[in-house]
C-alpha cells in the first residue's frame, strides 16, 4: 500500500459527505456577501460623511455676493446650504445640522469695491489683513470643527479673493488686458498628436472602481484565508472518527511508513482546500465584480502555500485532539485567534502597528500581504509575493513535523 491509495480512499469517502463539503463552500459566500456588503455600504456612508456641511446666508443679495454663493457650492469638499436668515443658519449650527456657517454681510459688495488690485495680489496686507471679516464675511464653526475654524477662515478667504478678482481687476484696464492675454496664451490644449504621443495608460486611463469592488478585493481574500483554516475541524474529525473505527491501527500494520500514511491522509483535505478556495475566487469575480489584479496566474502558489499551511496546521490539530468536544474547543479557539489578529476580519492596514507586527507569527497574515501584492496594487512586487510563499510553506514544514511527531503517540 502506498500514499496514493489512501488518499483515494479518504477522497472517496470525503465526496459522499456532501453536506459538509456544501458547507465549506456556502459558509464563507454568505458571510462574504454579508460583510462585504455591509461595509461598502459603511464606506459610501463615510465617504459622503468626509463632506462639510456649510451653511450660507447671503444678507448683501448682490451679483457679488451671488458669485461667492456659488463658487462655495461648487467646492467638492463641501455641501453648502443657503439659509434665509443668520438666526435660522445658527439654529442648524447649534442642532448639528452644519458644521460651518459663512454669513455674507450686507456691506460686502460696498467693501469690495473698495479695494485696490494690491490687496488681492497681497491679501495678508493692505485692506485685507488676510482676514474675510474685513469684507463683512464671519465664518463660525460648529463644535465638530471647533479647532479648525482659523483654516476655515483662510479657506473661505482663499474662495473669496478668487471671486472678486475680476471685479477688483476691472480698475486697472491695462493689467487686466496683460493678465487676459498671459492667460490666454498659457491655454493649451493637446493637439491630436501630442496626444498620440501620451503614455497608454495616459489615453486609455481606467474609470476608477466603485467602492463596493474595493470593498470586495478585501473582503473576499480575507475570508477566504479564515474559512480555509477551518479544513483544520474537519480534519481533526476525520482522524477521531477513523481511530475510533480502528481504521489507524489497521494502516499501521500496512507497508507504509508513518510520513507516508500522514500524507496519504492530508492530501484529500489538501484538494479540498484548494477547491474551496478557487470557488470562492471565482465566486468572488462572478457575483461581486472582484479584479484579480494585473497578474492573475500569480493567485496560483498563494492559493497553493496557503492550503499547504492550512492542512499541515489541521494535521497537527488532529494529532492533539482526542474528542469532538476538543475539536470544537480548540479548533474554533485556533481559527478565529489566528483571523482576529492576522487581519482577515478587518484590513491589516487598520490595524495598530503592534497587532500588524503580531499577526506575523501567523501563516493568515503572510497570505493577506501577498493577496494584497496581487490584487491591490497597480505593479506586484513578485519578490514579496515569493517571500509570502515561502514563508507560508516554512509554516507548512514546521506544523507537519510537529503533527507527525506528535501522531506517533496516538494509540
């Protein structure tokens, strides 16, 4: 008897339990698409939540004051709202509903017709003083902005002098007529062979991915590492059921060594794995709009050092236990231990630089890092991913040792 046909055997009887290998597969889709949408759906609310609400009260009512209205709703970091009143504005200020509140006072235009061409080319001095108060603009800001307010002032400031530079330029004929004609010859527009000449990924420059495809280039990969590792439970009571049947005693009497009779027992789970793992990808592409990156071939070994390191793991599990109940103890204790810290449950990049540091000395993390390499980055680094591999596969060798030493005292 050789490895082979036990590995047959086990694939054989591993097949028939379809239940468990639906299991295997249904069970990390569905949190997949349940997380997965949960947090693009928290992302898009964060991304709208990055914008400043801006309330504005236009007392001048004036063509002037009309174009700082305007330039302020067209800025993207901020959603503006007018508001009739400055008392109205203040009630939304203190309720929350705003965090800032420019007030145009009605002697705006009247100030800004005052002003010279130097107090706009030097806003820090002349009439200016680098201060919006002296046009009769105040800025107040809410308590979510409370330290901010001075950088609000020189923003709103900033927008202001850019509105009224025409106006204030209109007295000063000559240096208007100057400025309109440096302007107008600094305008250049790429002519068609100029942009024949752009860089390919100048001219066909990708549409950026919506928020829930990045979500998903995360999310997938990291439940997929932390599902995979739970071929270590099914392992481990694939083992009890076979000592308890007499079925292990009876392979040791087989011609074959122990090495051999614990890689012939590995290698159904081992394919197993990989199965899983390769559905969950493609699922992940056909269902949620996954990219596998500018190099797809190089998911391969990730995929293949990371079940070599899930089975070993399970081997040495099942060379621990003696019972289901120490199965589901230590088995679940291992699986989501090693997620929570390696940062399959959440991005590593969230994590503390000592939590990143500690997830390390798991072979989870070390496949999030090359999966990252893979899918998230414009040009892989192949040298990490490599790295990645060889490290998952050092795990691999240590937990195989430890397990088949381990295995020579089951009785």
């Amino acid at each position: 008897m050789n490895f082979l046909q036990i590995t047959l055997k086990d694939l054989l009887l591993l097949s028939r339990d379809r239940r468990t290998l639906f299991v295997l597969i249904a069970l990390p889709l569905a949190f997949i698409a349940i997380i997965g949408s949960s947090t693009g759906q928290l992302f898009s609310q964060a991304e709208a939540a990055r914008k400043y609400k801006v309330g504005i009260v236009d007392a001048d009512k004036t063509e002037l004051s009309g174009q700082l209205v305007e330039a302020l709703q067209l800025v993207k970091g901020l959603e503006a709202e007018s508001y009739p009143t400055k008392k109205a504005a203040r009630q939304a200020l203190a309720e929350d509903k705003i965090h800032v509140l420019v007030h145009i006072g009605p002697k705006y235009h009247t100030l800004v017709e005052e002003l010279e061409v130097i107090d706009i080319v030097r806003p820090e001095g002349g009439r200016l003083q680098g201060n919006v108060k002296a046009l009769d603009v105040a800025v107040e800001a809410g308590p979510f902005l409370a330290n901010a307010s001075n950088l609000l002032e020189i923003v709103v400031l900033s927008i202001t002098v850019k509105t009224i530079s025409p106006t204030v330029l209109e007295k000063n004929a000559k240096l208007k007529r100057q400025i309109e004609l440096a302007a107008l010859k600094s305008r250049t527009t790429p002519t068609e062979t100029e942009t024949e000449e752009l860089p390919d990924f100048l001219k066909n420059k990708p549409d950026p991915p919506s928020i829930n495809v990045v979500v998903y280039q995360t999310v997938v990969p990291g439940y997929t590492v932390m599902f995979v590792f739970f071929i270590m439970s099914f392992m481990a009571r694939s083992f009890i059921g076979e000592h308890d049947m007499g079925t292990l005693n009876r392979l040791r009497l087989a011609p074959i060594s122990r090495p051999g009779m614990m890689i012939g027992k590995t290698i159904p789970f081992f394919i197993i794995s990989l199965v899983q793992t390769s559905l969950l990808f493609l699922a992940g592409k056909l269902l949620f709009g996954m990219d596998w990156g500018h190099t797809p071939w190089m998911l391969l070994p990730v995929m293949f050092c990371t079940s070599t390191a899930a089975t070993a793991l399970g081997l040495l599990v099942a060379s621990l236990v003696r019972t289901e109940a120490q199965v589901t103890a230590y088995g679940n204790f291992l699986v989501l231990t090693m997620a929570g810290i390696s940062g399959c449950m959440m991005p590593r990049s969230w994590q503390p630089e000592f939590m990143q540091k500690l997830g390390l000395v798991t072979p989870h993390a070390w496949a999030l890092i090359a999966y990252d390499q893979i899918l998230n980055r414009p040009e892989p680094d192949l040298s990490v991913v490599l790295h990645c591999c060889g490290t998952m596969l050092a795990f691999a060798a240590g937990y195989f040792a430890i397990g088949w030493w381990r295995s020579r005292g089951i009785d």
